[in-house]
C-alpha cells in the first residue's frame, strides 16, 4: 500500500485550461446537487442522494479516463464523475423529476441509478456492491475482444463488505483484468461508521490479499487523486491487470434525503468535517497559482448555475411517463 500526495508542481505540468475545467466540472457537481437537495425538500424530487464532499475524488478520477472509449460502473454518489463522463445537467433533473426523457431509466429506477449506454455507463443495481461483479464482467469482455479498454467502478467502503467485493477482486487479480475498483470512502455506510466495517485502517489494505497494488489517496485533493488514477489507468491498459484506489472522501450531507446524520454524528465532527470541502480546497489552489484570476470563481459558478437553470427549465416543462407504460421492461412483450 502506498500512500500519494500532490505534489505542488504536479498543477504546472497540467494545462491551465485543463485544470480550469476540472475545477468547473466540480463546481457544475455541487451546484447541481444542492439543486437536487432543494427540489426533494420542496417535495418536487421523491429521493436525492448527495455526493457533496466527493467531487474531488470523482473529477480526478474522471480526467484519467478516455471519454467515450473507457467505461465507467458507477455506483450512487457518483453525480460529478457521470458528468464528466459526458451526462448533462439536464439529464440528472430528468431523473430527480421522474420525467419520461430520464436517460438512465425512463424514470423507472431511482433517482441516483446512473446508466447510459451512450456514454459507457453501466446502469445502476441498488444491492451495494452488486456493481463490482458487472465491473469484472466488462474488463473480462475487453480480453476477449482484445480492447485496450479500461473500467472503473465505484463503491463506498461500507460496500467492502460484501461477499460480492471479495469475488470480484480475486478474480480480476487472477486474470490482469482492467479495472480499477475505486472506493470512496467517505467513513459512514448510513450511519454505521468505518471502525464498525473493518479492523484495518485502509479498505487498500487488503489489496495485498488479493495481488494488487493498494493505494490510499486523499480524495479531497483532486490534484493527487488525478495522479494517482492516471497510474492504475495506465497500468491497466499496459495488461498488468487491476488496482484498488481507495480516496478519502468527506460526507457532507447526509447518507441520503431519508436521513439525518445528526443524530448519530457530533456537531463538532461535523464541523470539522466541514473544513474539508474539496471545492472550496482546490479553488484557493488554483487562486494561489494563478490559473485563477480575481472574478473567475464566481463567474465559473455563474456560467454552472445559468445551465441549470436552463436544464430544470427543460425539466419542469417535460412529461412524465406514459401510466400504460408501467409494466414495460418487467414482463416479457405479450
Ligand atoms: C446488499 C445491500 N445491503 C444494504 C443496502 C442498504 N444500503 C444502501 S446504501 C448503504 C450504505 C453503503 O455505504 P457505503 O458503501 O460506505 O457507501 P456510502 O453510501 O457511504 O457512499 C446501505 C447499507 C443495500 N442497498 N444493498
């Protein structure tokens, strides 16, 4: 297991522009789900799950991928890292809304079950962890076709647990298959805290069980995550098979709009937590190097907050499913 940190000169090789956009993309990621968040307590959105606190770990994660070459296998918090996978805002209030035009299910799943077969995205099971078996899948179909095709899936560290993560890791490691099992590991599965999880320090840990490198990353640093999923991509497509990535993330809401961490966390914890926002982190980074200039946060936030707009606009005005077409996809036609 290795540990990785940013170096500061890590941001001078990467272009301005690049960096500019990673930092948009997290912004777009949070502005969008507080959107969510606002939507499901006005009643209007029946569920949301938040992934504020995660952005870091997922645009880091997202820029080391080939888009619409590489694919992804998301699991529920993961609304900034199917963005940059090329999903759009409109998609994700299509899917808050429950309107027909939802992408990822025609409103049939969830709020937060991501798919899209345009985008290489694997839709979304709700039994944590089902994800990594489908990952494995995929990696084992890019051998047959010889693909140079990488996947990433992502879990929680709650869904470590789970006979299916376990599987799934023997045998990409067994068979050098591209994967990169990405766990962000935000310290809670609900309300059950990671110490109640596991009796190791890292979910990456265990990587040495398996015969993959395990790396440890902090995943509110986007810079670092970026570095280091750039080397598990990259080892992954060279053949020499999977990497478990685990990126230390913060939950800055709570598990889901159907609880409230406030009752099992402290006020200091969570004010403590709160000092961590990986968005707030990386725009005093980027202002402390110049790739930002005075103005150009608010007008990224305002350029974010227009295209929603316009995309909860396109929403609002869109149908809902047709009420005959309830039992389409469950039974077989006729
Ligand atoms: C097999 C299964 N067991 C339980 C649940 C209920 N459940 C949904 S999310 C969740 C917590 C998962 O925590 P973690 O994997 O740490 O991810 P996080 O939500 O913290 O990002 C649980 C227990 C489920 N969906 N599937």
């Amino acid at each position: 297991m290795a540990l990785t940190e940013s170096a500061p000169a890590e941001a001078d090789q990467m272009s301005q522009d690049r960096l500019r956009s990673m930092y948009r993309d997290m912004v777009l990621g949070r502005l969008l789900d507080e959107r969510i968040l606002v939507l499901n307590r006005q009643g209007r959105a029946p569920f949301a799950i938040s992934g504020q606190g995660h952005e870091a770990a997922q645009v880091g994660v997202g820029y080391a991928l080939r888009r619409g070459h590489d694919w992804l296998v998301p699991y529920y918090r993961d609304l900034t890292l199917v963005l940059v996978m090329g999903m759009e805002p409109r998609d994700h209030l299509m899917a808050a809304l429950g309107r027909a035009a939802d992408p990822n299910s025609g409103a049939r799943q969830m709020p937060g079950h991501y798919g899209s077969r345009a985008h290489n995205i694997v839709t979304t099971g709700s039994p944590v962890a089902t994800q990594i078996l489908h990952a494995v899948g995929v990696a084992q179909a890019f051998r047959y076709r010889h693909e140079d095709k990488v996947v990433v899936v992502s879990v929680g560290e709650g869904g470590t647990s789970e006979g299916d993560w376990h599987e799934g890791l023997n045998w990409a490691a067994i068979y050098h298959l591209p994967v990169i099992f990405l766990v962000e590991n935000n310290s809670f599965a609900i309300s059950v805290p990671q110490s109640r999880q596991m009796a190791v320090p890292h979910v990456a840990d265990r990587a040495i069980g398996y015969g993959m490198p395990g790396v440890v990353v902090d995943g509110g640093d986007v810079m670092a995550v970026h570095e280091a999923a750039t080397q598990a991509v990259a080892r992954a497509r060279r053949g020499e098979g999977p990497t478990l990535l685990e990126a230390v993330c913060v939950r800055l809401q709570s598990h889901s709009s159907d609880d409230d961490q406030r009752r099992y966390r402290t006020a200091d914890d969570l004010a403590e937590m709160r000092r961590h926002d990986p968005v707030e982190r990386f725009r005093i980074q980027l202002e402390a190097s110049a790739v930002l200039a005075d103005g150009d946060a608010d007008e990224i936030r305002l350029e974010c907050q227009r295209l929603i707009e316009a995309a909860q606009a396109e929403a609002d005005k869109a149908p809902v499913p047709d009420s005959a077409t309830a039992l389409l996809h469950v039974y077989g036609e006729g």
